[in-house]
C-alpha cells in the first residue's frame, strides 16, 4: 500500500519530473487521522549510464477539504526535500 499516487515526464536530457498526490495523516492522536493532501513535485538527474541520480523536490501541504490543485488553494505547510541534496542514489540489480 502506498498513500501516493503520481505521474512522471521526461523534461531534458536524462531528466525526469515527477508529480505525486501524497495523503497525510496525524498520528499525534489515540488514532490516526487525515489531515489534507500533499503536492511533491520532484527531478531527478540521472548520470550518463543511469546507473546513478540525484533527487530534490519541492511540496506543499493543503487542509482536509481543499481541492490542492483548484486556483487559489493556499498551503498550510511548504517544504522541500533539503535531505534529498548532496545524495547520489544507486541503481539497484534485478537479478
């Protein structure tokens, strides 16, 4: 099960973007609770023999009940994906 659901596009030379829907919930509570929707958009760089890519992302969280793509939604939280950076991340064998 995953609480994301999203799509990709290749936007350059070995460059993708990704825009994935995140459900969030509070689990501060006796039980978890949802709490709005999340918009992360994603890029990721792939080196010359896609073995390797970097990673960052940009996103905003929306309040339960509001439509995240409608115009003029407001976030309550913007964030980025600052522990992406610096990190290269490695290919992983199928066999």
């Amino acid at each position: 099960f995953s609480d994301s659901f999203g799509s990709w596009k290749v936007t350059g030379t070995r460059k993708l973007s990704a825009r994935f829907v995140n459900l969030n919930f509070d689990l501060t509570g006796p039980a978890p609770a949802y709490s709005g929707a999340a918009v992360v958009d994603y890029i990721l760089q792939f080196d010359t023999q896609f073995q390797t890519f970097s990673a960052s992302c940009q996103g905003k969280i929306y309040p339960t009940g509001q439509d995240p793509f409608a115009p003029g939604s407001t976030p309550y939280v913007e964030f980025d994906c600052a522990y992406l950076n610096g990190y290269l991340y490695k290919r992983v064998p199928l066999e």
